[in-house]
C-alpha cells in the first residue's frame, strides 16, 4: 500500500471543499474532486442531470479543468465521495485520467478518517492509450 503524505492530504482537502458544490440531486452522491497539474490545483464535482447518462463525474471535469488552462501533465487526483469508504473513480474515469499521465497519483477519501492512495496504473492496468493508435497500420 502507498504510504499517505501531507501533499496528499492537502489536495484531498482541496477535494472535500469541491464535493460542497456537488450537485447530485438524484443520486445524493456527492463526488469532489482535485487535480495537482503544474504547481496548480484544479477542483471539480459530480454534475448530474434529468436524462442521467448526461451526468458528468467529478474526476472528469477537475482534469477538464486542468487541459482547458492549458496544463494537460496532471501529476494527481484526489477525490472524495459520500461512501464510509474511500471512494475509487470509476471505470471511465481511470480511461479519461490515463489520456494524462497513466501513473498519475490517486488519493481516495470517503466519510470516513481513512486515506488510500495508489498509482492510476494499479487501478487500470494496460490502459488503452495513444501509443497504440500509432500502431494502426491501415489493414482492413
Ligand atoms: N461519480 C463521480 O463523480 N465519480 C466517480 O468516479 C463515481 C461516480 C458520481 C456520478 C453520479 O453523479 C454519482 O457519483 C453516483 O454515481
């Protein structure tokens, strides 16, 4: 297991503050999240909708967050939920946070005291990522 250090705390603090604009009506699961990409902190939360497959996840729009001020090297993740324990990030989101940086620093905090930490690439191993589209050849 990764060891949990003060940095990781404090973007995971960055985290619980961005899970206080969640808007979940319809679950009531409010997601925070924070990105560390180029010495800055970019935050996001879950954005739900009426037609539910238009909800975007917290982790999405804090790295969305992060390309649109033109920093797309994110070095970590901290994100938060309301489960007792700490919450992971979701299939799409371990795909759309390796587009980034595959080996990017995940922090995972919940209702609870407790912290995990690990690499994106424990949590999605072989991660399809551009390399492998250099690889098409053009057969049919
Ligand atoms: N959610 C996130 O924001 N991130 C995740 O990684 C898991 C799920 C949100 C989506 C939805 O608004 C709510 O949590 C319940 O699925």
């Amino acid at each position: 297991m990764t060891e949990v250090t003060q940095a990781d705390l404090a973007l995971l603090a960055f985290a619980r503050q961005a899970q206080e604009r969640a808007y979940a009506p319809y679950s009531g699961f409010r997601v925070g999240a924070a990105v560390y990409a180029g010495g800055e902190i970019y935050q996001g939360c879950n954005v739900e909708n009426a037609s539910y497959g238009a909800t975007s996840c917290a982790e999405r729009l804090a790295a969305g967050a992060a390309v649109l001020a033109g920093n797309t090297e994110l070095q970590a993740i901290a994100v938060v939920g309301d489960s007792t324990s700490p919450t992971v990030p979701c299939g799409m989101c371990r795909q759309f946070l390796a587009e980034f940086n595959p080996e990017m620093r995940v922090i995972m905090g919940g209702r609870c005291d407790e912290v995990a930490v690990a690499g994106l690439d424990e949590l999605l191993p072989d991660a399809f990522v551009r390399g492998y589209l250099d690889q098409d050849d053009g057969a049919e």
